[in-house]
C-alpha cells in the first residue's frame, strides 16, 4: 500500500513538472522573445523615415501581429527592409529581422495613408463642356485609396473638354478630360509653309480631327496631296518644307 502511494506521489510530481515546463511563463522565463511591439515600431520607423517623394507626412497603421507568434529575443538592433518593388501607399509589407545569434525574418503589414488636396468638381457637369476655374475646387483626400488617379493642380484641368458627365464632388483625372479640337475632319483650313527665308500659304481641307499639337491629315486643294500636318490653332496647320 505504502509502495502504491509513493508511486502516486511520483506520478503527481513528474506531471506538475512537465506542466511548469510547457507552460507559457517557464518558456518565457527560459527563453525570451522579442516583444510584437518592437517590431511593429520597427516596421513603424521604417515607413516614416523613407522617402515617399511627398511633402506630408504619411498616416500609417501597423497590424498587430499573430498572438501566437513567439521570436526569439534578438541581441542585436533590429533590422528593416521593404520588399522589391514595394508599393509607398496603400497596403503594404515591411520586413523586419534579427541577424544576431538567433537569427529571424517576418513581414509585417501596414496601411499607408496620403491626405493631401485634389481638384474635383465643384457641381454636375455635362460631356462636352470646357472647363473653368468656377468648375473647380480643391477638397482633402487620401490619395492611396484614388487608384483611378487624380488632379492636385485645378489648372491642368482648366480649358479641358469633359469626356463624359461628371458629379458634383467627382475626382478630375486625366482621363476624364482631353484637350478641345481646333480643327474637325471636313473643315477648311490654312496650311502654312516655313523656310528659312519664305512663308508659303495654301488652302486645304482637313481630313481628320486635331487638338492643338496634334499632327493630322490634310488635302492640299491645288495639288490635290495629302499632307501630314501640326494643328497651330483653329483652321490653321503647319507642315515641314
């Protein structure tokens, strides 16, 4: 009887003993582990010192990090990194490791945020119409989330023909305007010849759209040719002698 309750006593004590041994707080006392709080300042300072090319200050959002995750605690400085061809805004990975004696490496995502003014609309809008500076207006917005583009500037919208509707409040991109067409296909124009010495003008008649700058086809009405010629202004093309 006596053997069986030593026996017990034993089994109690070496099962109280491996559940110290597995327990979270022996393993912590036995082996330390970085804190996630380190390393999401770590992913955190990395973000804010790299250069975005921008003139405010990003907002950024670290993800807390798995809570089972266990890492060893590192005795050297921790190291960052950004992964290539990492994105500056939107969502984002920073890789954070230790080189030390119990080397590791983990990506840690992040939300990278831009707040800075674009140019919208400043009431309903219809295709067709040419742009003004009343038309506009500047209004705050966290460009990382503008995938479709954006305009800081309302002066690069100014004198731009709508491509389509547009709201009230509704972001100007580029692709949303074009430039206005100087000359329609079918029209009459001046084509004008430069020298060094001597300006030449004919007649011609235009046999495409064009915007100024843009290169077009025209006929040359006395010579019946067809000529490939830079729209100057309205009803007025260039060509290359």
């Amino acid at each position: 009887m006596n053997d069986n309750r030593l026996n017990l006593l034993f089994i109690t004590l070496i099962t109280a003993s491996l559940l110290v041994l597995l327990s979270p707080s022996f393993a912590l006392s036995a082996d330390p582990t970085q804190s996630h709080d380190s390393i999401r300042e770590a992913a955190y300072n990395h973000i804010m010192n790299r250069e975005t090319g921008y003139s405010l200050p990003p907002t950024v959002v670290v993800n807390h990090l798995d809570s089972r995750l266990r890492l060893a605690a590192c005795n050297t400085p921790l190291e960052t990194f950004s992964p290539p061809a990492a994105r500056s805004l939107g969502r984002i990975t920073v890789g954070v490791r230790c080189n030390g004696s119990k080397p590791w490496s983990l990506y840690v995502p992040a939300t990278v945020g831009l707040i800075t003014k674009v140019t919208v609309a400043a009431r309903d809008l219809p295709r067709g119409y040419i742009l003004v500076a009343a038309d506009l207006k500047l209004v705050e917005h966290d460009i990382a989330r503008l995938r479709r583009g954006y305009m800081e500037d309302p002066a690069h919208a100014i004198g731009k023909v709508l491509r389509r509707n547009i709201q009230r409040d509704q972001i100007l991109t580029a692709k949303l305007v074009t430039v206005p067409l100087a000359i329609r296909k079918g029209h009459q124009v001046t084509i004008v010849a430069n020298s060094n010495t001597v300006q030449v003008r004919m007649q011609g008649k235009a046999l495409s759209n064009g915007a100024a700058g843009e290169r077009i086809q025209v006929l040359n009405k006395s010579s019946k040719r067809r000529l490939e010629a830079t729209v100057i202004s309205p009803g007025l093309v260039k060509i290359s002698m």
